[in-house]
C-alpha cells in the first residue's frame, strides 16, 4: 500500500482503488497515519473534494532514504 502512495503522492483513495481495483478503506489508510508512515495532504479540486494522502518524513526514515528521489524507478 505505502508503494503506490510514495509514487503517486498526492493521491486519493480514489485514485488507490484505480491502482488496485477494489475500493481502499479509511481505517488502512488511517492506521498509516497513526504509524506516521503518511499524512493528508490538500484536497482534490472536484466534486466531494477528496484529501489526498502523501507519505511523511517518518516515512523516510523507516526505508533509509533523505527525499523520495531516493525512491527506485518503478
């Protein structure tokens, strides 16, 4: 899960249910949050103006990397 939110960043739950093809509940997403491992980002101008979800500097940290150009290619 944190893959595609590192690569996509910022990216919606909508956007996670088009990666993956079923629909991404708030409680995973929520307990990346609670781990610190991501955060809210600003909203998605559009309809129900979504928050999008971006990965923090705890992130970071837990994978070894300075910035997420230290990401590999996908």
């Amino acid at each position: 899960m944190l893959a595609p939110i590192a690569f996509h960043q910022p990216i919606s739950r909508d956007g996670l249910k088009d990666i993956f093809g079923r629909e991404i509940s708030r409680n995973l997403i929520g307990r990346l949050a609670e781990r610190d491992l991501t955060g809210t980002a600003s909203r998605q101008p559009r309809r129900g103006a979504p928050y999008t979800v971006v990965t923090t500097e705890a992130f970071l940290a837990a994978f070894g990397m300075q910035s997420l150009r230290d990401l590999p290619d996908p």
